[in-house]
C-alpha cells in the first residue's frame, strides 16, 4: 500500500534525520562550496592568463600562474574529499537511525501485521529501500548545493562579462524546467513500482529457501523457475521504464542548453570580428558556457536519485508509521498464581466475517492441566493468542487472578507466560543462547544446564561438537524435530513462567521424538497452569479438564472418562483417531 503524499512532506521529514548531524553536514557543504569556488576560479582565471600572457606578455602572470593552478586543484581536492567523506558518514548514520527505528516498531507491531505484509516485502524495506534512502537523505543536498553553487558562480560571471549574452541562456530556462518536471513526475512513479517489485523478488527467493525440500519432492523446479522469471521479469519492465525516464531527461536538457551555446557562440564570434572582445575574454565566456553544461547535467539527472528516494522514503515511513500493539496499559503483577479467566469472549479475524471464538467462558485454576480439542478451524490456536494478546478480543474478558489483561502491560503480561509451539522458533546461535533467550545472561550456564535436563535434552546436547556453545544452524538447521522441540520445552523451563501454552506441541513428531517430548513436557508442566492446544488426543487424558470447541463456541467441558461417556463430539473425535492408529 502506497499513500499519496507530496514529496515535500516526505522529503522534509527525511531531512529530519540528518538535523542530529548538522555540523558533520555542514562540513560536508563547507567542501562541497570550495568545489564550487574552485570550478568558478577555472574560467575566471582564463580571461587574465590568455591576455596577460600571450598579449601583454605580462612575466609576473607567466610565473605565478603554474603555482596558481596548483593550489587551485589542491584545494579542489581537500574540497572533494572532505565533502564526499562527511556526505557518506552522515548517509551511512542516517540509514543505520532508520533501519535501527524500524527493528523498533517492527518488534512492536501486531501479530496480523505479519500476516498481511509478506516476509519479502518487508526484508526489501530494510535493504533495497533504505539503501535509495542514503542519496536522497545527503548525496542529494549536497550534491545541489555544490552545482547550484556553481552555476550561480558561472552565471554571475557570464553576466559580467557579457550581460546581454547571459540573458540569451536564461531564455532556456523554463522550457528546462518543465522537461525535468515531467521527468520527475515518471521517475517517482516507476521507481515506487520498482521497490514493490524488489520486494516481490526477496520475497519468491525467500520461499523457495524455506520450502525447498517441498520444492523437491514435488518437482516444482519448473514452477518456481517459471514465476522466478516473471517476478524477474517485472523488474526488469520496470528499471527499463525508470531508466528511460532518467536517459530521456538529460539529453533533452542537454540539447536545450546546446541551443543556447551554438546562439552565444555565434554572438561572440561576431563581436570579436569587431573588435569588441578579446581572445581572453572569448575564451573565458566559452568555458564558463561549457562549464556550466556539467552541473546542469547533474541538476537535472540528480532528480533520478530524488524521486527514487522519495519513494523509498514513502515505504520506509509508512512501515514506521504503522500501528503499534494496543499497549497504553500502566498496571503489572510482580506475581501470578495461574487463575485464567475467559468471560462473554468475541473475537473474529479483519479478514474474516465469522467469529473465531463466540461468548466463550470458562476457568482455568492454579496448577490445573486443560486441554482445548476441536475441529481445524474451531477456535483452539485462536483461545492461546488472546491469552497472550497476540490479538484484543472484541468482546468479552480475560483475565488472570481476576485481573483484566488488557489493563496490563503487555511486556509483563507475556513475562508471566511461556509458549512451546508446532512450529519450534529457533535462531542461529547457539544452543545455550536459544535456551537463555529473552531472559538472563547466558553466562548462567546451571541454569541453562538445569533446563536442558529437564526438557530431556542435556545427553544429545553434550554430544554435539561443542555442547552447549554449538550454533545449530538457521532455524536450528542442525537438529532433529525432536531435538529442536526439546530445546524449545527448554527454553521455557529457563523462563520458568507460571503460565504455559502448549499449541500443539507434538503433532508433528515421530512416536520415538515423542516419548521424549512428552515426557519432557509432562515435567514442564508440573507446578504451572498450562493450556493444551492439542491435536493427538491421546497425549492429553490425563488433564485436568478438556474443552471441547465447535465453530468457536465451547460444546462440552470435562475430563477424559466423563467426555467418552457422554459420547459426543469429543468421544467421535477420540474414536476417530484410535482408528486410524490401528488401522495403520
């Protein structure tokens, strides 16, 4: 989604983020103007070289202007060197506020966000867009002051040289003015879909890396090569039209000023057949004429690296701009004994017109075990994300030892909750780094050491090449399904919260994985109130009590003896899947 917002507006914000870097900014003008100065000198110094030397053979002139040219071009260069310098370091600080301010709201903003937005879009606003930031943000500036600069320079000196030939110039003018307008306008526009279209590409080569085993087994190469190309190929229709509207704005431009040139060119030949000039001062007009064909270029191809950061700006901004998490809640609980509470729960998805959960009630007392089971689509995952304030319900009330939720901050809420899901979350780092995460140091190896026993993962984890201090890979790369979950159960024995949600914790492994992974569980979840999303039935008859969930709205309630009794939908359910396993 791209908002309509005036390039000014944009522009003036992205300014914003040099201003704490104003003075390294100016050093980078203050360069920037003795280039300026010095492109000026050039053909200024012409005029007395040309004349003084080859026709007032002026000796002093002869001497010193060897000497003259090069201090010129060694302040030229310091010039050149401390404005490109400064120009970057501000750059490069300026992209690292943004990229640091967007992590920030990035951490901070919704669940569904992530849900809306693919992965790859996102990753290209951290890379490609904020990269077309760095010119916009202080190439840009500096780049305009030092040319505008010049050129003022030039053509105050073409004016006292020759006033009425200067004019010829500025008649060119507007018609430049409003080819570099409509320029800028096609430039903005194709650089914007470019960006999209980047984002695109970070986002199919990022799915074929995560789902390549899938890619294999079921030959989607030709698939995947095929929307590659056409991904690819979209770039590609797009960069062709951005650089057709950057190629065809300098040599429309150039000629213009070539017009003018060729008219001023004439004009002075004829005045030095009368007399009326010197060869000096011909020269020296000519070369500030031609001089002044360089900045202009620059002036008006720069606006190529304007709009495209206009635009990248605009993405930029709009992810930081996004919507945190409902979080303006000032109250906390030190403690927690584990009474969870759902009263008269509403909730439905943006996207969906139905409800996900429905007046759903129900009470989980301190230490007890309740399992939630249902059909795919019931509600279950739905009841463990409005505990942990992944969403706000619509109606209804949440609470924990009779305190609202959503009046608590949500940094202490989830401090009190851990979570061991399907799909195990773990980072390239290493293992004792994945079990600490989020909470003490990782110098607290017993307590690490402690964990990992009880997760039953301690004998696998002192077998790999360096223990505890091994990086097990991308996503834990490395591990087995069940190792992977184990350090996960792990990780939640470290936080040592009171409260536990299980989603599902099992379903996916093999009945060896398993056994360990239950019987890791089952010491998780002594002493904490847990609430079991579950899948495989038989892996939760001993809880306290099983909620049964229909289209969101709470069906039956009991426990495993008095559910089969009933023989209902939870007995159908279990019946079911007792089936299935013996049929195998």
């Amino acid at each position: 989604m791209r908002r309509d917002k005036s390039g000014f507006i944009l522009y003036g914000r992205l300014l914003g983020y040099v201003k704490p870097y104003a003075g390294i900014f100016a050093l980078s003008i203050f360069g920037m103007v003795l280039m300026s100065a010095t492109e000026v000198a050039l053909p200024v110094a012409v005029k007395p070289f040309l004349d003084g030397t080859f026709i007032d053979k002026d000796p002093l002139l002869i001497k010193w202007t060897p000497i003259f040219l090069v201090l010129l071009f060694l302040v030229r260069g310091m010039g050149g060197f401390i404005g490109q310098y400064a120009a970057a370091w501000v750059g490069n600080k300026v992209v690292a506020d943004l990229r640091i301010q967007m992590m920030g709201r990035l951490l901070n903003l919704p669940i569904g966000y992530f849900q809306d937005i693919p992965s790859g879009n996102i990753i290209s606003r951290f890379t490609y867009d904020v990269a077309q930031v760095t010119q916009a943000a202080t190439q840009v500036v500096t780049v305009l002051i030092k040319d505008s600069l010049t050129v003022i320079g030039l053509m105050s000196y073409l004016l006292y040289l020759n006033w009425k030939l200067t004019l010829i110039t500025f008649i060119m003018i507007p018609p430049i003015a409003l080819v570099v307008r409509f320029f800028n306008l096609k430039l903005r526009t194709t650089s914007g879909e470019t960006q999209i279209a980047m984002g695109n590409l970070t986002q199919v080569v990022q799915e074929v890396i995560e789902c390549i085993k899938v890619v294999k087994i079921f030959a989607g190469h030709k698939h995947e090569k095929k929307k590659f190309f056409q991904t690819i190929e979209n770039i590609r229709k797009w960069m062709m039209r951005q650089t057709a509207a950057a190629a065809g704005n300098v040599p429309v431009v150039q000629l213009l000023a070539a017009v003018a040139t060729a008219i001023v060119v004439h004009y002075v030949t004829l005045e030095a057949q009368q007399d009326m000039t010197t060869v000096g001062g011909f020269v020296s007009f000519l070369a500030a004429m031609l001089m002044l064909t360089a900045p202009l270029k620059r002036l008006t191809g720069i606006s190529e690296h304007l709009q495209r950061g206009i635009a990248a700006a605009d993405t930029v901004f709009l992810l930081i701009d996004s919507y945190p998490e409902r979080d303006q809640a000032k109250n906390t609980l030190e403690t927690v004994e584990g009474n969870i509470e759902f009263s008269q729960v509403d909730f439905k998805y943006p996207v969906s017109q139905n409800f996900a959960v429905n007046s759903l009630n129900f009470e989980i007392k301190k230490g007890e075990t309740v399992a939630i089971v249902g059909s795919s689509g019931g509600g279950k995952t739905t009841v463990a994300n409005l505990l942990a304030r992944f969403y706000e319900p619509q109606r209804g009330q949440i609470s924990i030892d009779g305190i609202d939720i959503s009046s608590l901050k949500l940094e202490n809420l989830r401090r009190h909750i851990a979570l061991v899901s399907q799909e195990v979350a773990l980072f390239n780092d290493t293992v004792a780094a994945n079990i600490a995460y989020g909470g003490a140091s990782t110098e607290v190896r017993q307590k690490i050491i402690h964990a990992a026993e009880g997760a039953f993962a301690k004998n696998f984890i002192l077998e790999m090449p360096d223990g505890f201090d091994t990086i097990i890979g991308e996503k834990g790369v490395r591990l087995s399904g069940g190792q992977r979950q184990r350090l996960a159960i792990a990780r939640a024995f470290f936080k040592n919260a009171p409260i536990l949600i299980l989603d599902e914790a099992t379903s996916a492994l093999d009945s060896e994985s398993e056994k360990f992974v239950q019987a890791a569980l089952s010491s998780l979840m002594r002493g904490r109130t847990s609430l079991v999303i579950a899948h495989r039935l038989s892996t939760i008859e001993k809880a306290s009590r099983i909620i049964v969930l229909e289209q969101g709205k709470l069906l039956e309630v009991g426990t495993h003896d008095q559910l089969m009794k009933l023989n209902g939908r939870y007995s159908d359910l279990y019946n079911t899947q007792f089936h299935e396993r013996q049929s195998i």
